[in-house]
C-alpha cells in the first residue's frame, strides 16, 4: 500500500495521472472518431455491414453541391469575420467614448442576442424578413418605393440573412472581448498623445489598434473556426433544404447526406474535408500571426 | 499529511468502484428475481403481468391514439395484457436514434413509426424490421393496397400504413363564384386550366399555386398517370416521357396561360401561404387529405369557403388522386416480445376499431376501406364543421384511383433534389428547361446509385 502511495505522488507517475482526463476525452472523444472517421469515409455503410469501395465516396462527393456548400462556407465566413471585428471594435471604443451617453443600456441592447439562442432568432428573422408585401422588412421597403424581396429565395439575400443573423447574435461577444482589451491600454498613451496634438483618429489608427491587436488575432481566430463550422444560421431559415443550394454549408452537407439520407460514409468524406480545411486555415492563421512555435523562444 | 490526504483519495475511488460493480450486481440479479416472484403471485391472483412494449413515435398529435389502442387491446386480451411506453423524440432525432440503435445493437424500442421518406434507409443491408407480410396477408384485400407497397421490399410487407394521403382539390368556393365557375364542371386538367383563365380575367387571382421548394405539384401529377421517380425495380425513370410533358404543363400554366404563380413561400407549408390562401389569394390547392388540419388551424377566415374535389383527371379515365406521404409504424426483429408487438400491430394498425379511430382521433383518411362507409365517418368533428361537406364522399368516388409512389433507395435523395433545385430552377428562375433539368436530376440520382 504504501509503495503504491510513493507511486502516485512521486515525480514520473503524477504527470500522467493529472493530465489523463484530458489524454483519455482526447482519445475517446477526438482520436477515436477521427480514426474511425477516415476509415468509413472508404466504407459504404448499410445496417448490419460495412463494404470498402476505395475513393468511391470522394469521387461522388466532389461535385457542385459540395463546391457550392463550400463557397457559401467561404462567403459566409467572410463577411461574418469582416463585420464582426470591424463593427465590435467600434461599438466599444463608442462605448468606452467618455462622453458617450446611455452607456449601460446601450451595452445591454447589444449583448442581450448572444444570451438568445440562434434558433429562436431564426424564427423571429425568418418572420422579419417574410416574402408578403406585408412582412415587416417588405413593408419599410416599400416606403422606400423598394420592390418586396423574395428574401430566402435568392441567393444575395439569403447570405445576407444568415451573415445578418450571425452578426445580431455575436457582436455584443466580441465587443465583450475588446471592451476587456481596451482596458488594459494605459491612459498615459492617449494623454501624451494629445499633449503631441494628435487628433482622435490618429489615437485610434496608432494606440488603440495596435494595442488591441492580439484580442483581434484571437476574436479572427475564433470568428473563422465558427464560420466554418456554421450550421445554425441556415437551418433556422431552411430547415436543411434550400432553393438551388442558397444556403447549403459543409455542415449541412455532412448533416444531409450523413444523417438525413444515411450515407454515413460520405458524410465522413465530407467531414474530413473540412477538418482539413479548418486544420489548414488555422495553421496559416497560427504562423502568420507568430503563434506558432513562440514557446521556443 | 499529503501522503494521507492521497491515500485517502484512493481507497474513497476503491470502494466507490467495487461496490459501484456489486451494486450493478445485485441489480441485474435481484429484480428479475423479484419480477418472476411478482409476477406468479399475480397470475394466480389476476391474470399475468403486462407485458412492456416500447414505441417510438415523432409526432405527438399521435399520442391519443396510441393510448386508445392500448386500452382497446387490453380489453380485448385481458389474459395478455400490454403496457405500452410511448416516447416522442423530434422528427430527425427520432429517426437518428432509431439508425443509431440499430447500428449499435442495443437501446432499440420493440415497434417505431418511421417517416416514409426515411424508410428506404431502413431497408438497405440486413432489414432491421420484421417482416409484417403473415399480419398484412389477411386483410390486404380491404385496405389501399398501395399504402402497403410503399413500406414493402421484395414482396414482404415490413411497415403498416398510417393513413391513406389521398391527393384532393380544395377549391375556394367564393373565388370560383365570383368568376361564374363551377367546379363540378372541371373534370380533366384541361377543363382546370381553362376554368382558370376565366378566374384570371374575372378576378385578377391565380388560380393554382405551384410548390417550388417542396414535391406537393409535381409528385402528385405524375403519380396520377401512372409515372414515378423510379419504376419497381428501382430504376430512375423521373426523366421519361410523361413526366417531361407534366412539367411542361406546369410551366406553361405558370408562364404561359398565367393561371398559376409559384407558391408565396416557396411551398405550402411556409407561414407566407397560410397567410395567402386565407385571405383568398388563389382559388385552388391540390394537396393531400392530411392538409385538412392546416385548415383548421391556420385558415380560420375561409371557414365553410373550401370544396374538396377529386383531383382533375388527365385523360378520360384518368386517376383523379394520389396517395401521398405517410408514416409507416414497424416492429424490431430484434425485440425480444416480438410476437406481442406483431399481435398488438396486428390490432392497432388493422383492425376496424382501430382505422376508425384513424378517423375520429387523427383526422386521416384510414387506408382500410370498409371504414370509408362505416358510421363514424358521418360523425360531426371538427373537419366536418369546417368543410360542411361529407368528406368521405370524395374519398369514395376515387377509392379505386390512388397509387402510391415507389419507395426505393435513392427515393428521400430524389425528393431532396425536386425540392431544391428542379422546381426552383425550371419555374421561378426558369434557367433549365423541363426535360435538361430532368435529365440532370436523372444522372445526380443514379451517380448516387452506382
């Protein structure tokens, strides 16, 4: 017993033990399914058998539906990623602004969507934004002598919608980030910056970006992973089957064929393309910003 | 004190563990004791023990029928009691879960309803459901028999129907009255269209609405004449002929005579119709029975306005209807009660009491027919207050005329396909034409089917 004790606590053993609950979900959560991920993408699975068919299931995946999921994917991360650092970054200076008035309601109005949950948005947008003359969105348009919008039936203003959603739903986040980030900028900067004469724009470009530049590496960081990862957003709008694809994403590819038509192997193609492509962009994002190997030095 | 503190720790996760495994012990061991114990006790006091059978079902509309079935058979087996445990999961949960028990082998209810666009997955490989084919045999000749193709596979029946879906015409009575037209004279598709023309010119409306993001129009009408998606063997015959020719027909009642528009919404199901149809924006609506219930719920305005037809035929003897959708309720082969759970299917999906509850408690066209005359469909309830009309009547004067489709692999890929992109692109955006992006549907399908 007290050999074992001696086990436990000494030097060698007590590593492992406190860092197996990470090892073990890594393993069971994350390995494992990968491995096994791979190897059905090579199966053509039914109940009760598995047959390996070679790169059958990659030779049918890559065909327009998945270039298409794939361009909604990229389109859509883009412009989530651009308006979600640009417009965060600017509610909170806003909002840190001295003379800024209504401080406390304002921040509450913006962060209130990111306690709601997507799909409960989704509902209310897809009422907003209805294809009657009567829908609210249709009905300011026409105020503006603007036609009424088929807005989930054409594929500008389905983006428009799901970047929209994203953007109501996570800009009161990511201003949280910056609004933690602006903090930590000493105020000596901005004060011997205006002893120099410097005007608010030069302090925002020259002192307060670059101060904020690693919150702004990760909110970018973390924005692409959930772009490429959206799911939400177009479900909520067409519950997975939309006109021409307009709103198919690698999710809901890997959703529809894996799970609504049982083509579990590929779905798993599917699946490890994007893993691949979230791996590549991460690792591009990691090196760009000098991340990667900064425990070295 | 560390080294206490730790060793402590330890023999607290020791005895956790051992006796976290005897405990599962005792359980595994003791209540089976007990039950049998229970349970021979019972015999000899009151009959045997009820037998658990467990169901999954996707729609809890459903419940109370469920739960009459299970009363009614205990009255009728009181030596052979049930106690039936219905679980409701959300639609693709439901499905998801029932793919990912059988796949597993374990965790699997004894019966399940199973959506009929989902069902072909279920029959790929080693069929995890029972074969029905003994239950079916001696009634079949009462019921749609095509209501049990649908769920079948090389000739054994492994899903029982739920309701008939007869493909009807709802036709807004005032609309049709204000353009001095009668539906009893619109018997071919062509009488249809140029009873819509009269509409159009009378009254400015539509007369038809075009689903263009679900199969409502399409599948229906080519149905009717005796096409498909794919033929019996499961061969993609969506691009022949016939089916060509219907959705040049449907473009031109669109594009050419205007007596149609695309669906506002997309399809009939999207809060847009409701909307639509109940301020009297189109004078008519082919869908299946089952849409009755969106009447109900969400049209209120045009309460005691509508008129169920038979569906307009496309040649002199034409079929004037189409059986559509469904659910398909099964037994596991893998339960271990199967023979209660065939016997209690046997009651609850074909039995007279059990179709006339279809009607009275679902408000579904029951797919066995001699209910179609029994009493309880001249009962008032709440379609017969709205509609003001004997329901069943129609449903009668096409009894001999309702096909079902094939349901083959490829089938809920195929309905994807028309759903998003065939009707979308040939109607409203009308960049392909019928017959390429038929052929183009046709060659997605079968690259799928290789």
């Amino acid at each position: 017993m007290r050999k074992s004790v001696q086990l436990f606590s000494s030097k060698k053993v007590a590593p492992y033990v406190f860092t197996a609950p990470f090892v073990i979900t890594f393993i069971v959560f994350f390995l494992y399914p990968t491995i096994s991920t791979i190897i059905m993408s090579f199966q053509r699975i039914v109940p009760g058998e598995a047959k390996f068919v070679g790169f059958e299931n990659y030779r049918i995946l890559f065909d327009k539906t998945f270039y298409k999921a794939v361009s909604n994917t990229v389109v859509f991360t883009f412009w989530s990623v651009f308006i979600l650092v640009t417009l965060p970054i600017l509610l909170s200076v806003l909002v840190n602004y001295s003379i800024t008035k209504f401080k406390n309601p304002l921040k509450m109005f913006i962060f209130l969507p990111a306690v709601v949950s997507t799909v409960v948005g989704g509902v209310i947008f897809r009422q907003i934004f209805g294809e009657l003359d009567t829908s609210f969105m249709n009905s300011i348009l026409s105020k503006f002598s603007i036609p009424p919008q088929q807005w989930t039936m054409k594929s500008s203003t389905g983006m428009l919608l799901m970047v929209l959603l994203a953007v109501w739903r996570w800009t009161g986040v990511n201003m949280l980030y910056f609004m933690a980030g602006l903090q930590n900028i000493p105020n000596e900067l901005y004060e011997s910056a205006d002893i120099d004469g410097a005007n608010w724009p030069h302090k925002f470009l020259h002192i307060t970006l670059p101060s904020l530049q690693p919150v702004i590496v990760f909110v970018v960081l973390i924005s692409v992973s959930a772009g490429l990862k959206m799911f939400e957003e177009s479900y909520v709008f067409w519950q997975g089957s939309s006109p021409m694809n307009i709103g198919l994403t690698i999710l809901g590819y890997i959703y529809r064929e894996g799970i609504s038509f049982g083509n579990l192997g590929l779905g798993s193609a599917a699946g490890l393309i994007l893993l691949m492509m979230i791996l590549i962009v991460s690792v591009i994002q990691l090196k760009y910003f000098g991340l990667l190997g900064k425990e070295e030095q | 004190m560390k080294k206490i503190i730790s060793l402590l720790m330890v023999t607290i996760l020791l005895i956790a563990c051992i006796s976290g495994c005897a405990s599962e012990n005792n359980n595994s061991q003791v209540p089976g004791e007990s039950n049998s114990k229970q349970g021979t006790q019972q015999e000899q006091e009151n009959g045997s023990e009820p037998t658990v059978l467990k169901m999954w079902i996707f729609n809890d509309v459903n419940l109370g029928y469920w739960d009459e079935m299970e009363k009614g058979y205990n009255k009728k087996n009181p030596d052979n009691p049930i106690d039936l445990q219905v679980e409701t999961y959300p639609f693709e949960e439901m499905h998801n879960k029932l793919q990912i028990a059988i796949q597993s082998g374990a965790g699997a209810p004894d019966i399940a309803d199973v959506e009929i666009s989902k069902f072909p997955n279920f029959l790929r490989g080693d069929i995890p459901f029972a074969d029905l084919t003994s239950i079916v045999e001696p009634v079949e000749d009462v019921f749609v028999k095509s209501r049990f193709h649908i769920y079948s596979k090389d000739g054994k029946v492994y899903g029982l129907p739920l309701h008939v879906g007869a493909t009807v015409m709802f036709y807004n009575k005032d609309i049709l009255a204000e353009a001095g037209v009668s539906s009893d004279d619109i018997n071919t598709w062509h009488d249809f269209v140029e009873a819509g023309k009269k509409v159009k010119e009378k009254t400015g409306k539509p007369m038809f609405t075009i689903e263009v993001t679900d199969v409502f129009t399409f599948f229906p009408m080519i149905i009717q004449q005796g096409s498909d998606f794919f033929d019996k063997d499961g061969n993609v015959i969506v691009n022949n002929e016939s089916n060509v020719k219907t959705l040049e027909f449907i473009y031109n009642m669109v594009h050419v005579d205007k007596i149609a528009i695309p669906t506002p919404g997309g399809n009939h199901h999207s809060e847009e119709f409701y909307s639509f149809f109940n301020q009297g924006g189109s004078a008519a609506l082919m869908m299946p029975l089952w849409y009755m219930l969106r009447f109900v719920n969400y049209m209120p305005q045009i309460e005691g306005k509508i008129e169920i037809k038979p569906v307009p035929r496309w040649t002199e003897d034409g079929d004037r209807s189409a059986g559509m959708g469904g659910t398909g309720t099964v037994a596991l082969k893998s339960s271990p009660v199967l023979d209660t759970a065939m016997s209690f299917l046997e009651y609850s999906k074909l039995s007279v009491e059990a179709q006339e509850a279809v009607w009275t408690i679902l408000g579904f066209d029951p797919p066995r027919l001699d209910v179609w005359d029994s009493e309880v469909t001249r009962q008032e309830n709440q379609f017969t207050e709205y509609f003001k009309q004997d329901i069943f009547a129609v449903l009668r004067e096409v009894k001999d005329e309702i096909d079902s489709p094939n349901v083959v692999e490829g089938y809920a890929e195929m309905c994807d396909l028309v759903r998003q992109e065939l009707m979308f692109s040939v109607i409203s955006e009308q960049t392909k034409t019928p017959k390429e992006a038929l052929d183009e549907l046709a060659s997605a399908i079968n690259k799928y089917k290789q």
